[in-house]
C-alpha cells in the first residue's frame, strides 16, 4: 500500500454505498454500510448482477446485496474522508 493510501481504523468506519433502484412505479434507495471499525464496503458487477458487500480486513463479505443490474439506475459511493495529513 502506498503512503497516501493508508487508514486509520476509524477512517474505514463509515465508509457507504447507496443504490438506486427503479422498482416500477418510481425508485427505492438502498445503504449498504461499513458497521464496525477495519470493515470496508465493495461493489462489484457481473453479467446482470451488482453486488454490494460489507467486507472484513481479511476479505471475508459479512453480508451482501445483490441487485439485477437492469434494474439499478444509481451506485454512489461515500468513501470516509482521509482527513488532513
């Protein structure tokens, strides 16, 4: 890892996905966050499926969401801030 790309375990806490997904009559917004300090958040894409996961240190996924890419109208990601140096 380079210098500027270390954290803290209070900056990983925190960190959020949200998801936009349309549901046929309008959208529905959906969290997927960093519960506990060391824990991170992931997305990943596949064919026709966007996952979300909440990730521990050693890689393990805690929990997950999975949602038809079809479907899925925004993924914004909220890392914490590295604040100053």
């Amino acid at each position: 890892m380079k210098r500027h790309e270390a954290r803290t375990l209070e900056e990983v806490r925190g960190d959020r996905v949200e998801i936009v997904v349309d549901v046929g009559e309008g959208v529905q917004r959906f969290e997927v966050i960093a519960s506990k300090a060391g824990r991170r958040v992931e997305v990943s894409s596949g064919r026709s499926i966007i996952e979300v996961s909440e990730v521990t240190r050693t890689g393990r996924a805690v929990r997950s969401a999975r949602f038809m890419a079809s479907r899925v109208v925004a993924v914004v990601e909220h890392p914490v801030d590295a604040g100053p140096d």
